[in-house]
C-alpha cells in the first residue's frame, strides 16, 4: 500500500533522523549531497553546517533548495519526505547559538535512536579543517510532502 503522509508524519520523520540528502542547482545542473542536519520545529527551519565550497557557493546563488529524508526498512516498507524551502545563512551573532543547538538536538537523536554515547559533534559531522569556519545554515521550510509504502503480509 502506497499513501501519502499526512503533515504530523512528515514532520515526524523529519525529526526523527539526522542525515538528509540536500538538493541544489549549481549551473543549471542539480546536485543531491548527504548532509548531517536538525529539524528545529519550534522555527519550521533545517539547521545545518558546512565548510565554505561548492554547495555554499551555489546555494548563495540560488536559494531555493530541497532535503529528502527517508526511512527505509525494506524495500515494501518505507517512508520518504521531501522539504522544499530556501537556504538561509546564519548570521554571526546567531550562529553558535544554532551551532549549539544543531549539536545537542544531533547528540539526543543519536544516544536515543542508535543507543551510542557521543561526547563531540565531529563524532557524527564532517570535519572542517581547524582553520575553516563553518557556515552556519538553514532552510526555511515552504512546503513538505511525504509518501509511505508499507506492504503487509497475507497470510
């Protein structure tokens, strides 16, 4: 059975995972690269980070991106969600108030989900060489869609 999600499920799946696949058009061409993020509901935002480079610089020029997110038990039982929205930099005076934020809300997912104990946020990010500042990021979140297909057993 295929269905689509309703907006409480989508958002669901959205906070229940932490790496999304981030779509961006660089060039007139699209690109999909695996990201670490955190769905800040509170703010209907997608934090992420990432040093400066190619997905930095063509998110500045085009901000209208996408995040797809799934959970995939089989391939009978699944649920994807698609985020489309626009790419924000934080600014200075936020961005380690996010970065703390980003981290913390990582951490819990990892200890509560995976029942791993993290102490530091390169334990499960990129890293960024010493001498790069990271990008502080989000994406206003516009529209979310979301379709299941869960195949139950006749028996």
């Amino acid at each position: 059975m295929f269905r689509e999600l309703t907006e409480k499920e989508s958002i669901a799946v959205l906070m229940l995972n932490y790496i999304g696949y981030l779509s961006y058009i660089h060039r007139d061409q699209p690109f999909v690269v695996p990201i670490t993020y955190f769905f800040d509901l509170e703010n209907n935002v997608i934090l992420g980070y990432s040093a400066k480079g190619h997905k930095i610089e063509a998110m500045r020029k085009n901000a209208k991106v996408s995040l797809c997110v799934s959970d995939i038990d089989s391939i009978n039982d699944w649920k994807s969600v698609l985020a489309h929205g626009e790419y924000q930099e934080v600014n200075a005076s936020t961005a380690k108030a996010k970065l703390h934020q980003f981290s913390l809300g990582i951490k819990d997912l990892i200890i509560n989900k995976e029942f791993r104990k993290l102490d530091f946020i390169s334990e499960f990010s990129s890293k960024i060489e010493a001498d790069d500042k990271p990008i502080i990021f989000q994406i206003k979140v516009n529209e979310l869609t979301g379709r299941l297909r869960n195949h139950q057993s006749v028996k």
